[in-house]
C-alpha cells in the first residue's frame, strides 16, 4: 500500500515536444505529491508539488495534473528542452515532513 | 531559500574505516531530515528520518550500528559509516524539511570503499 509505480522507465522527445510521465499511488492517506528532477551526481530538486484539493498546477513549462479518484497524477513538461533531460522523480506522502515514498524514476532524453 | 548542503561531495576510504557525511539546512531550521542511499540509475532507498535531538528512526533492513546517525541541532545532522566495507560503497543524499514546506535534498555525497 506504500508504493508509487512510475512509467516510463525512460522517454525520448523532441526538443519542443510535450514529456508525459505518470504516477500511480495506492494510499488514500497521501496528501502531497512532488515532482524532483536529478542530473547525473547531482541531489534531486523539488520541481512542483500539488496538494489533492486541486487537479492541476501549472509553474512554467511544468505542470501536475492529479486525478484523485484513479490515484494518478502525471508530470507535463511543456516545450520540452535538451535542458530538461534529466531523471525525474514522482514521490507521495503526507505532508508535515513526513517521509516520502518514491517512484522508480525516468529517465527523460530531449533531442535537439 | 531551502538549500542544503553535504560535506564532503566524495570521499575515498580504505575498508574498515568510519566516515562521516555532514548535512546542513543552510536557511531554514529543519525539524526532521532524512538519510537516502542511491545506487546507480536506481531510485531513492530511505534509510533513516531525525528529528532534532531524539534518535533516529531506521527504514527496515537497515543497521543502525553501522549506520550511526546524529541530529544535533536544528540545521545539522551527521551520518556515519562505520567500519566501512565495499558493499558500502553507494551516493549517500540527506534532505531537509521544515514541515509544511517538503524534503529539499542535499548535493549527495560519492562514498567509495576501496
């Protein structure tokens, strides 16, 4: 019940094309969703967070979209650039510092 | 704001010998930090949570003597191999919460056990 399946495993993409990863969850008690974006040797970086009250967020190029019903929430990252090739991350867990479960990550490739 | 910091960023030991990773909240006071092991194209493997000045708690599987983990003050926690071996070898990344705001996570520091 603690687990967060992730997928792709890994996605190439033009470089101004939309990257669609998605995110499944199975505890109902989750209510905080973030997104990290990690470079090779490097610490992840929070990118966007949504909280289950709202079904989209939107910072940038970057946008969460939650279907709280399915369990699903899924990271968009608009006009895709060889930039954001990166591994991606989606978490779940309650808010409050409290631990975090991950996904198993994908690795995004932007072509240029 | 939110940053966090690791020292050192890579460390070279010879079996047997204990190290220390350092991790500090540079502009916030974290209330709990976490201990994180990644291996290579994998993901992030929790190993301990801690609060500022009680024990740590350790993820299932994960030895607590070995790992030695101290939180000593609001925007520092240390994280000790001890008696490290090969196996040890791994990108060890702390991160940091304030509560309501999320984990940031550190720069991650390369441990390699020769």
């Amino acid at each position: 019940q603690q687990q967060v399946k992730q997928s792709p495993q890994s996605l190439i993409v033009q470089k101004g094309g939309i990257s669609i990863i998605n995110c499944a969850y199975e505890n109902t008690a989750f209510d905080y969703f973030p997104w990290y974006q990690q470079f090779p040797g490097k610490g992840p970086a929070l990118l966007i967070a949504i909280r289950p009250d709202v079904s989209e967020k939107k910072e940038g190029r970057f946008t969460i979209s939650f279907n709280k019903s399915a369990k699903q929430f899924s990271l968009h990252i608009m006009d895709s650039q060889p930039g954001d090739s990166a591994t991606y991350f989606c978490a779940a867990g309650l808010e409050y510092g409290n631990k975090l479960v991950f996904g198993a990550g994908t690795i995004l490739r932007v072509k240029s | 704001g939110a940053v966090v910091s690791q020292h050192p960023s890579r460390v070279i030991c010879k079996s047997g010998t204990s190290v220390k990773i350092e991790c500090r909240s540079l502009d916030f006071q974290a209330t709990t930090m976490f201990w994180y092991r990644q291996f290579p194209k994998k993901s992030l493997m929790l190993m301990a949570t801690s609060n500022e000045g009680s024990k740590a708690t350790y993820e299932q599987g994960v030895e607590k003597d070995k790992f030695l983990i101290n939180h000593a003050s609001l925007t520092l926690s240390t994280l000790t191999v001890t008696s490290a071996h090969p196996e040890d070898s791994s990108f060890y990344i702390c991160s940091a919460s304030a509560g309501l705001a999320g984990q940031y996570f550190g720069p991650g520091t390369r441990l390699t056990v020769l």
